[in-house]
C-alpha cells in the first residue's frame, strides 16, 4: 500500500492510498524521513494538508475510503458535515443521527475514524465544552480547533448551538 509522510504543525502525518483513494491519515510523534509523494492522490493528499494548516483550505477534495461497519460509515459521514470552524458536542452528534441513546456507540465510532483532519472528528467535544476524546491526543484536538478558529476570527473555542 502506497504511503507517505508530510510535515504538520502537530507532528509528521503519515497518508496511505489504496486503489487511488486516501485511506488513512495519521499523526505521529516520531520523526520520519519526509517522502515526496509519488502517485498523484498521495500529492494531492499532502498539498491540500499543507493549504489547511495555511489556513488556506477549509475543505478537502479528496478521494476517501475507509474500512467500517454501516454505522461507522454513517458517523463518519455526519462528521463531513460539520462545518470548518464549528463544534458540535457528541450528544448533537447522536441527535442529527436520530439515535441520541447511541451516544457512546457514536463516539467510539469517532474514534475509530482513520482519516484524522478530513474527516474532522476533532470539531466533536463534549455537551460541557470540554475536549474529550482524540486518538492522537487532546493537545493535537486543542490545536486544531484553535487553529480553525482563528483562521475564522473566533475568539475562542466555544460550543456552537
């Protein structure tokens, strides 16, 4: 499986692709030997990274796969809806999937999202504004919701209703 890494303020970001569709997007706290990309999704892939942590990109276009169960599938889906810069808590999330008993399935979901910062699991914290639950660390889930809400003019990082 093609792969490569790409520096980020939060750590070195390791992309794979798999039959032409990133498949997984990591951070990691050890230093890698920087790749220059060699397939064209892999390119794409690093420099729409590069743009976001610019704060010149708020979207990404990319091809994405990942593995998971329907329901994986489906919270991953919600959290593409989430807009650049805005939170959600992971009740908000279980409600906008008609499933607010589901919380803790949804959440553990989140966590299993393969492709950290496209699929923004990190714009999802708890009903109290706290910052709960980040595979790659809550300083990395602090960052980048700071990071996003400075590139919008807000503030602070608040809940937003």
């Amino acid at each position: 499986m093609p792969f490569t890494y790409c520096k980020t303020p939060v750590g070195v970001a390791r992309i794979t692709e798999e039959d032409n569709f990133i498949t997984s997007i990591s951070i990691r706290d050890e230093e890698f030997e920087i790749s220059i990309p060699e397939s064209p999704v892999l390119k794409m892939a690093t420099q729409q990274l590069d743009e976001y942590f610019e704060g010149k990109r708020k979207e990404f276009d990319l091809p994405i796969k990942q593995s998971g169960s329907d329901f994986q599938q489906k919270v991953w889906q919600q959290l593409l809806k989430i807009e650049y810069g805005k939170t959600i808590s992971y009740l908000q999330q279980s409600k906008l999937m008609n499933n607010p008993l589901g919380i803790r399935a949804i959440a553990a979901a989140n966590g299993k999202n393969n492709l950290w910062i496209v699929v923004p699991c990190h714009r999802v914290i708890g009903s109290n504004g706290s910052l709960t639950g980040y595979a790659g660390g809550l300083w990395r889930k602090k960052w980048l919701l700071e990071h996003e809400a400075s590139i919008m003019g807000i503030g602070q990082t608040t809940l937003n209703f």
